[in-house]
C-alpha cells in the first residue's frame, strides 16, 4: 500500500521508518531547501545529497512516477521536491499523512485520500483529517484522537534531562548559517557551535548547556533571526544523535494504528 508523507523532517522520519520495516511503499515530499535540524535522522537529507539513510532504511530523491516504482522494488524510501504536495492529487494514494509540524493546517483536506493522518496541532480530527496523532512529550505522545485536535502548541520545548529551551540553538541575526561543530561532537556552555554571516558581521551561536550536539541547519542555508538552527542534547549519548528519538517512534506507533483503523482494509498487506 502507497502511503505519501508531507514532510521528511526527523518527526516525519521516524514515522516513515516504521511505516517502510512494516510493509508500506512510502513517498515523501519536501520543500527544495529542507530546514530539519536533526539531520542525521531526516530523509529530507536526500534532496542535497541524493540518497540518505537512517538507520537501516535508505531514501532517494526521485523526479516523477517511474523512479518512485523503482526506489519500493530496491525497499527505498521515495523523496520528491514537492512543496505544494501535487503528487497527492495525481496519485490519490490509499493514505496521507501530514508531518509538515507547521502547527497549522497548510492543506490538507479529509477527502485527499481514503485515510488522512495528521501530526500535532493545527488539525481537528473529523473535520479536516480522519485521525491527530498527539506529538507532545507527556502523557498522551502518540495517542490516535479520532475528535479533536492535540494539544495546542506552548513555544517551549519538551523536557529532557531537566532542560527545555536551553537545549535550542537559535540564530542571533538574519544571514547565512555556518557551522563550527559537526552533530555528534560535544559542546560546553558559552561555546561557539554555529554562526550567522552576513555581508560585514559573524554573530555566533553558543551552547547554552554542557551536552552533545544533536542538530545543526545544514551549512550555507539562509536564516533570520529568532530561527531555530540546532539543539543540544545534554544526555550526552552519541548514538542518540543517530537513531530515531524515543518521541519519533511513539508519534511512528500512533501513524501505523491510524492507517489500520481507517484506512481501507481490502488490499492493505
């Protein structure tokens, strides 16, 4: 069965692993200068690069029909540069999931295909999707609401080894973004990782906490001020900067219960 994600940042990934180890064809669509931090564990990492791999999946970035059949017969994960998502339209595929995390409907309608997916707020179930998959960090992460919509977004970060926005690296200045560290080297506090270049000035990003560099913006992609450019992961587990995040993998379990309970049954395996 052919399921299209919008969107192949790491939220987006991790759903689209466990979709591809469970059977699913899985096409993605990005936008042609993808903004996933979280590198590493992104599929969108195909459109700079041509293919990517996390962990045991590998995806490919693909121009039309023909190449998509040819990345599922290799068991590849199919990435287009689609950013109005007209693949769906053309292919009404069995289910649609929007993993965009714009945390607002950019779209998406409920009869875009037999079973429509959403990630976190912005959706209301039964009224422009079939099913919202809670994607905060708590109690409910993961969690198929089949009414309503998940709980609104709170700017803040989730809490992971009792830090929360000091874990983030925001840009200082609008320019171009230039790394110093590479994801899986470790930062002290008031290090440089990262800066912003513009014509006559460097403004430099520094880690707020002690940690592992878990995300950076790729080098030489444009920012503004106040943009989101990496994150710091203080647990200091380098693998975790190369596999998919806990979160992922609980939003991942809430997609594939979703397209088992809504999508059509005939032909699903």
């Amino acid at each position: 069965m052919l399921v299209i994600v919008k969107g192949a940042g790491d939220l987006a990934s991790g759903a689209a692993l466990r979709l591809c180890h469970a059977g699913f064809d899985v096409a993605m669509t990005e936008i042609p200068a993808p903004l996933a931090v979280r590198r590493t564990v992104a599929f969108s990492q195909a459109v700079y690069e041509g293919r990517t791999r996390v962990e045991d999946i590998t995806a490919v970035l693909v121009k039309d029909e023909g190449e998509m059949r040819a990345a599922f017969g290799r068991k590849q994960i199919a990435v287009f540069v689609d950013p109005g998502a007209v693949i769906v339209r053309r292919l009404r595929p069995p289910v649609l999931v929007d993993a965009i995390m714009a945390k607002k409907n950019t779209g998406t309608a409920m009869d875009d295909a037999p079973a429509v997916i959403c990630l976190g707020p912005g959706f209301t179930a039964g009224l422009d999707c079939h099913a919202v998959i809670e994607t905060m960090r708590g109690h409910t992460l993961g969690r198929v609401l089949t009414e309503g919509s998940a709980l609104p977004n709170t700017g803040v970060p989730g809490d992971i080894a009792g830090f929360s926005s000091e874990r983030l690296l925001r840009a200082g200045a609008g320019g171009v973004f230039e790394p110093l560290l590479e994801i899986g080297d470790r930062a002290r506090k008031g290090e440089e990782v990262a800066g912003v270049r513009s014509a006559d000035s460097f403004v430099p990003i520094r880690a707020e906490i002690d940690g592992i560099v878990r995300g950076l913006l790729p080098a030489g992609i444009g920012v503004t001020r106040g943009m989101k450019a990496g994150d710091i992961d203080p647990r200091c587990e380098r693998s975790h900067c190369f596999t998919v995040s806990d979160k992922a993998l609980a939003i991942a379990g809430g997609v594939l219960e979703a397209i088992l309970r809504f999508s059509p049954s005939e032909g699903n395996f």
